[in-house]
C-alpha cells in the first residue's frame, strides 16, 4: 500500500488549501516564462528540454501506478487512467518539441517548480486511481459521470490543443516573437488553450469523482486564470489595436 485512503483525502486536502493561498499570489506575480520571462530568477535552461523535464514525472508517475494497480480489469478504470496518460503523453513528449521557441530560455527554478507540482498531482491521483478506484460495477450515476466527464475531458483537450496549435503556427513567419492570434475561439478569448484546459480537468474531476482529482482542477484553475489575465493585459499593453470586446479566458465572462 502506497498511502492509506484517509492519507491520501487528507494530503488533497491540504494540497488544494495551498492552491487557495496560491492563487491571490499568482494574481500578482507573473510566473517568467515564455512571453513573461525574465533573467532575475536565477539560471536559465532550453525552454523545451524544460517543459519535457517539467512535464514528463506525471508521465511516468501515472505509468508506474497503472502498472501497479489492483483493478486493472475494470473498464472505467482504464478510461480515467489513458486519458491522463494520452494528455501527459502529448504535453511532455509532443508539444515541447512542436513549440517555435529556438534559443529561447526558463528560469531552472521554474522548470522545478513545475517537477514539483507535476509529481504531488501525479502521486495523488495515480495511488488513489490503483488503490481505491472502484470501477468494476458500473452504476447509472456512475454511467452519467463517465458520459458527462467525458464530454467536457474531450471537448477540452480539442480545444486546448487546437488553440495551442494555432498559437504556434503564428510563429511561421515571425522569429520568436508575437502576434495578435485571430479566428475560431480566439475572438472570444484570448487564452482559448487554457479555457480547454480547465474544462479537461474539470470532466476528469467529474469522471474520476474524487479528492486527488478536484484538487488537481482546482490548482489548475488557481495557475491559469491569473496567467490567462496577465496574457491578457499583456496583449493590449503590447497591441494598440487589440480588439476591446476579447474577454481573458472564459467567453463572455471574464
Ligand atoms: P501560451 O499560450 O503562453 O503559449 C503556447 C505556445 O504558443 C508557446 O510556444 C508560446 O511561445 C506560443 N505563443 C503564445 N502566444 C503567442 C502569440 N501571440 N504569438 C506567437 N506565439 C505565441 O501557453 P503556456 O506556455 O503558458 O502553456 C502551454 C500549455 O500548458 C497550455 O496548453 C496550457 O494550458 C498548459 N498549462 C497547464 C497548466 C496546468 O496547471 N494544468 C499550467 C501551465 C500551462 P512562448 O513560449 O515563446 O511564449
């Protein structure tokens, strides 16, 4: 047994409270990277050996407790753990080598940050999903759950790695720099890939229904609506003409 039941309510607990500390923090200090970055925050690495470093624990996490878990006969189980390793296969193997980021640098400390938080969200959710998942007998709440979840855990990842996509490409022409992205949800909002996001985790939450993962939805609404309104007021402070009706992440609402 890796962690008790009760441990592992307690720990996720308490990881969500420190999200809840975080997040007014986060509202005020930009985390330098990407177009936010800066040199004052100690030694700097490849921007994209550092989202693989950073990225790739909750790969291999997730793997070692699929691999240990109890219940892999069960269905539902299966689908809870191959879609976080389908996104995590995809954030740590796929995008960091799609990104048009050449020469450019993350603070290291960053990089450990983001280790760190990757391994407590992995380690949380992966003992719980081997351990204590109980998926063998399908029940209708259970059956609207995983339809409902899925639902939202699809159409997010589209979104978010489609927006992402379209960020990318608009570096075809331009070196490192930026552009005002245009079309689909990007007249809406101006981080469409971190609206698709938090919808993810959100139907991984209502799917998986249970503590590790709400805590999991919860810390990444807490990093990436304060990063979604810096990006946002980034954009106008950089583009004159920046158009006035886009809202920061959620499509007519914030
Ligand atoms: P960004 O939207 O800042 O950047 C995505 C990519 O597009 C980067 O390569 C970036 O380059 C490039 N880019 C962004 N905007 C422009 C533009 N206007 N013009 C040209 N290129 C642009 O996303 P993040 O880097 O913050 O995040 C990447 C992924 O990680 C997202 O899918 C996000 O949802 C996810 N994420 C998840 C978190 C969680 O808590 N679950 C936390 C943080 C990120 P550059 O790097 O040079 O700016």
């Amino acid at each position: 047994m890796f962690l008790t039941y009760r441990a592992l309510n307690l720990l996720s607990l308490i990881w969500m409270a420190v999200a809840f500390v975080i997040f007014p923090l986060l509202l005020k200090v930009r985390a330098p990277y990407g177009r936010h970055t800066r040199t004052t925050w100690g030694p700097m690495m490849s921007n994209r050996l550092g989202w693989f470093v950073m990225e790739a624990p909750s790969l291999l996490i997730i793997l070692f407790f699929y691999v240990k878990s109890h219940n892999i006969s069960s269905l539902y189980l299966n689908v809870v753990f191959w879609l976080w390793i389908f996104h995590y296969f995809h954030r740590a193997l796929v995008f960091p080598f799609m990104t048009r980021t050449k020469g450019k640098k993350i603070p290291v400390v960053i990089v450990l940050m983001g280790m760190t938080f990757n391994f407590v969200n992995a380690t949380l959710n992966g003992a719980y999903m081997s351990q204590f998942f109980d998926g063998q007998h399908i029940t209708p709440v259970m059956f609207v759950r995983l339809f409902v979840g899925l639902l939202f855990f699809a159409t997010g990842m589209y979104i978010n790695i489609k927006a992402d996509y379209m960020l990318i490409n608009l570096r075809r022409s331009t070196s490192n720099g930026y552009k005002i992205p245009r079309g689909w949800l990007f007249e809406y909002v101006s981080c469409p890939n971190y609206f698709g996001e938090m919808l993810e985790w959100m139907g991984f939450a209502i799917l998986a229904w249970n503590l590790p993962a709400l805590s999991f939805f919860v810390w990444t609404v807490a990093n990436l609506l304060p990063r979604a309104m810096a990006n946002h007021r980034w954009y106008h402070e950089h583009f004159p003409d920046y158009p006035e009706d886009r809202k920061a992440v959620i499509p007519f609402v914030l």
